[in-house]
C-alpha cells in the first residue's frame, strides 16, 4: 500500500479526518499473495453497497477474463 501512496494511486487518511462526510461508505482492503511476485492490494468494493455508488466509467473492453 506504500507504494501505492508513494506512485500517488490512493491517500491514506486518518479516520477522524473523514468521519464526518456525508454518506460515507467503506469498504475493507486485502491482499493477495502472488507466486514470484509481489502481493497485489485488492479492494473489495461489493461491500456495504460501495458498488451499487460506483460510477461505469471504464470502457467494457477494460476488464477481460479467460
């Protein structure tokens, strides 16, 4: 997550600091392990309706499985 922070990605904040926003949904961050690799951060945005909130702003063509 460092580096995430560091390459300007996301910013960390302390609790207090945001409390107070209205409708402020949250959802908890992982980590998953990768062979040869190093740990890729998830976040899990299916949590508490935080994707229900989300705006379809990528293009369909972004995300391709298989």
């Amino acid at each position: 997550m460092v580096d995430y922070v560091d390459k300007r990605f996301c910013v960390v904040l302390p609790f207090r600091a945001v409390r107070h926003l209205p409708h402020l949904k949250l959802s908890p961050a992982g980590v998953v392990p990768q062979r040869d690799r190093r740990p890729r951060p998830i976040m899990d945005f299916s949590y508490s309706g935080v994707n229900d909130t989300a705006l379809p702003l990528a293009p369909t063509a972004a995300m391709q499985f298989g």
